[in-house]
C-alpha cells in the first residue's frame, strides 16, 4: 500500500493510506531498518510503501520512501509544493532581510512563496507599501487583519495542489492564519511578549491537516535555517530577487554581479531596500565560496 506521512512522534508514524487513488485511513507504522542504515528518516510529508507487520502496537511498517521532490532539514517535511511566508507589519517590525532569505530558499527548493503580511490594521498605509514592493517584483501578496482576516476564499487559487506550509517569526499571526483558512482551532495561538517583542514559540510538532485533498503544515524552526547549511551559493542569491534577474539582461557585462560594475542595469532601478539585501546575502556568500566542496544541498 501506498500513503503520505501526516505526523510522527518517536519513531512511529501515523500515515494517511492510499486506497483507489483516494486516501482512505491513517495506520501506525514503524520505519524498516534498511532505510535507517541508509541513514535516511522519514520525514512528514513523505510519500511512502507500507506493508502489514505482526505487532499490533505498530501494525505497518515503512518499506520505501518514493522521491522526493523537496526536503525541509528543520523542521523535516518534504514535498512542499507552496510556502506561505507570514510576516506582521507591526508588533513585530517585520524582518525583511529574513523574509528575502525565504524567498530565495523557496526558489531553490523549486516552492512556489505566497507572502501574507499579518496586523494589517495596525498600519494599513505602511502594510499596503510593503505589498507594493513584493507585489511588483512578482510575488503573490495578501494582507490580512483583524477586520480583515484572510480566509480560504481569499487564498485558494494561489494554492499549488499537494502540502502547502506556513513559516514566519514567532508572533505574527501563523497559527490564527491558519486557523482562519482551516477554519478551526487546529494550532495554539499565543501572544507576542511584551518585554521581549517576539512571539512565544506556540507549536511543539509538526503535522499535515488535511485540506480537502491536499494538505496544511506550520513549519517551526524554518526561519532560523541559514542559506549556507542548505549549500546555497552566492550564484543562487539571484533566484530570490527575480527583478534584479530580469534588468540583468540590460547589463553592459554578461557576468555582472550588480554590486559594483559599470553600466548595470539594476542599481538605482529596483527597490534600494531589496537591493541592499540582495548585496549583502551575495557578498557573505560569496567571501564563502571556497568552503562548499562536498556540499549537498537538501
């Protein structure tokens, strides 16, 4: 039998099982020894082979996980076909410079990134010109607020089919977004921390909901990868300022790094926050060069 890993919790996974082409039934099961040894673990997400075993504790068991078509290392999900990247426009000030390293780890991990800008109605001004600024680079952007909540109406057709995930600083709206779409108290809420001004860490696993036939996952711990431990190199940077990719064709220099060359097509023509994160991601990266042999990206 076939099936999709929605939870696992010390080594058992609950798997929704396949049946007809439809998904019908989640089962126990535990992971075959063979695929510990090739030191790879299930991760939720993954689409898998099951048998049945003898152990009515742990009644299935993992026998192959198929290809994957992307892997999160932390938290461990694959599979991911849409991000959505949530970000408050106040309380907290949103982190831009975190939100650009998303998107250029989503354009490398070949997931499609919805950007929702929480508290809207806190500054709805400042929340509509940080919309703006992604809006015109390309990406799809909502913004959602207590007397606007974002909604499954809303998000829908920006939904690629398969698991789409929710990642962002703590304290932003993660969870009561998600709970706005499902429609239901599927993950706990917190407050941000007033002495602190960051969130209170709210989720403590990580699992799929189902979503009609696809499914929803909050992805904790996302936000504190680094580009470098995901062997991304300063040639990939690009990939996440797809503005800077399409005024490069106007580049007097084939190989223009639009840092410092004469005659680029892109300074002072793209937003000058973007551009100075695009110049500082590209430049750490870069004095890194020489550290990535042997290097496997995730």
């Amino acid at each position: 039998m076939q099936g999709i890993i929605t939870k696992g919790i010390g080594g058992v996974y609950e798997v929704k099982v396949i049946s007809g082409g439809s998904f019908d039934g989640r089962v126990l099961c535990a992971a075959r020894g063979g695929i510990r040894n090739r030191k790879i673990t299930p991760a939720i997400g993954d689409n898998v082979v099951i048998s049945e075993t003898s152990d009515p504790d742990v009644p299935y068991i993992i026998d192959r996980i198929l290809e994957r078509k992307n892997v999160l290392i932390r938290p461990p999900v694959a599979n991911i076909s849409t991000l959505i990247l949530t970000f408050a426009c106040k309380d907290p000030e949103p982190d831009l410079k975190l939100l650009d390293k998303m998107l250029i780890i989503t354009a490398t991990l070949d997931i499609k990134p919805v950007i929702v800008f929480t508290k809207g109605d806190l500054d709805r001004n400042y929340c509509e010109q940080l919309a703006k600024v992604y809006r015109d680079c390309g990406y799809t952007v909502f913004i959602s607020g207590t007397d606007d909540m974002i909604s499954l109406d809303k998000i829908r057709d920006s939904l690629l089919p398969g698991i789409t995930g929710f990642a962002g600083p703590s304290g932003v709206g993660k969870s009561t977004a998600l709970n706005s779409i499902l429609e239901g108290e599927h993950m706990k809420t917190g407050n941000v921390s007033e002495r602190l001004k960051r969130g209170k860490h709210t989720t403590r696993h990580v699992e799929l909901f189902d979503f009609g036939d696809d499914f929803l996952v909050d992805t904790p711990g996302f936000t504190s990868l680094s580009l470098y431990e995901l062997g991304i190199t300063y040639s990939d940077v690009i990939l996440g300022y797809p503005e800077i990719s399409e005024l490069s064709t106007g580049c007097k220099f084939d190989d223009c790094r639009h840092i410092g060359e004469k005659e680029c097509a892109v300074r002072g023509n793209v937003d000058q926050g973007r551009y100075d994160r695009y110049k500082e991601f590209y430049e750490e990266l870069y004095a890194l060069r020489n550290t990535y042999t042997g290097r496997i990206r995730k």
